[in-house]
C-alpha cells in the first residue's frame, strides 16, 4: 500500500483551481448577494474566457448553477466543499502561523497550495488539535511554552539529527527562499 499512497494525490475531489473557484463564488455571494463570469474574473485576475473554460467542469458536476441571466450560484454541494475548503484554509494557516510560528505570508501561502487536500477526519482533528494546544489545559500551556523554546536552528549533525537524513532541512531552508509573488 505505501507505494501506492501517492496516487491518491489524484484521487481529489477537487483541483486547487476548482477551489478556488467555488471558494470565490461563495464569497461574492456572501458579500455582493450575486456571482458573474466577470466578477470571479475580476476577483481571480484573469480573462472572463479563462473563467467560462474552468466553470464549465464545476458547472457539468452539478457544484455551480447558472441562472437563465446568467448568474452563477453553488448547489448544496458546491456550498458545502467551498465552506469546508475556506475552514480547512483557516485551521492550516493558524497552525503554520499562531502555532508553528510561521510568518504570516508564508503560512497564507502554504494553507493554500494544501486547502483542498485535506480529508474531513484531518479536518477535523487539526481542528481538535489546534482548540487544544490553544486552551489553558497544564498540558496545552506546557507543550506551548516547550515548542517556544524550539528555535529554528541546528545544533545537531546530519548523522545523529531526527530530522534530516542526507540533506540538512534546515541549510535547505537558509539557502533556498521562495520565490515572492
């Protein structure tokens, strides 16, 4: 089964793209009461023909309805993974941030590329995790002051270190910085 793990990575639901776009429909709802072609464009930065080609799947799958003027809304369905992808985006960047100490942009960055990725059980655990370690339980309260002692560096060589096995993951980290956007 290991060496087939992997595939799974296929096996999504969702692409990050589609996401997105359920995600931006849900939102313009939200905030606007009415979703277009051209609003989810204008919104994703892109041309209202790229928009038209990557609703079409979303549209043929039953997530997104458009009306006979041409307003856009989800199904049940669509609704649903949009509201479940936003909370997964919301409990990974407070685990990368508020908890791993991550900054803010890069942990923005790093939910995203994972949002759509996550099964309902880890939603659901990183959810139970994250109320814990954030609560005043002694245990929550000793294992944050620990992990706050753990400062990102290197004490160990790469023979006897935990972590690394071959490559030192934290000499990776020191010379190869993302790219901005």
């Amino acid at each position: 089964m290991a060496n087939e793990v992997w595939k799974e990575f296929e096996d999504n639901q969702l692409t990050h793209s589609a996401a997105h776009y359920l995600m931006t429909i849900h939102e313009l709802l939200e905030s606007q009461g009415y979703a277009r072609v051209t609003d989810i464009a204008k919104r994703l930065n892109i041309t209202r023909g790229s928009c038209s080609i990557s609703l079409k799947p979303l549209k043929k799958r039953g997530l997104v309805v458009e009306d006979a003027n041409k307003f856009l809304s989800l199904s049940e369905e669509g609704r649903r993974l949009a509201i479940i992808i936003e909370r997964n985006d919301e409990l990974l960047e407070t685990l990368f941030r508020d908890i791993l100490g991550v900054e803010a942009e890069q942990a923005e960055i790093d939910a995203c590329k994972i949002e759509h990725l996550l099964s309902i059980e880890s939603s659901l655990r990183l959810g139970s995790f994250i109320d814990f370690i954030r609560s005043n339980d002694p245990t929550a309260t000793a294992f944050r002051k620990e992990l706050s002692r753990h400062i990102a560096e290197c004490s160990c060589s790469i023979e006897e270190c935990p972590t690394c096995d071959e490559v030192c993951v934290f000499e990776q980290h020191m010379t190869v910085q993302p790219p901005k956007s």
